[in-house]
C-alpha cells in the first residue's frame, strides 16, 4: 500500500489530477492506514443503517 500511495502522491505533485481512486473495503485498519497514517480527510461517506460502509470519498488534505 505504501507503494501505491507513493505513486499516488508523485501525480499528484507533478500533475493537476487531484483525486485518486482506491479499492476500499469496510475494514478500520484501511481507514486507520488513510485518514490517520496518510493525511486524508473523510469529505463524504453513505454508511447503511447497519453501520456498513457502502461508498466513500477521501480528499487528500
């Protein structure tokens, strides 16, 4: 993951792509690795009335 997020970062340093498209899968250790580790912010999310994760959008701060 360290690996994608590094190629992720170089375009978005050398180009004006601003959003990059990720797998997700409702786990905390991915939104741990994202949100805490990695400097994104939760711009929107639809989570179900059963507390699952259905779509997500993450804005690289």
């Amino acid at each position: 993951m360290d690996y994608a997020l590094s190629i992720a970062s170089e375009i978005y340093d050398r180009t004006a792509l601003r959003h990059v498209c990720v797998d997700w899968y409702d786990n905390k250790n991915l939104k741990e690795f994202y949100c805490n580790n990695c400097g994104f912010k939760i711009y929107q999310e639809k989570i179900t009335k059963k507390g699952k994760l259905i779509s997500a959008f993450y804005k690289l701060k």
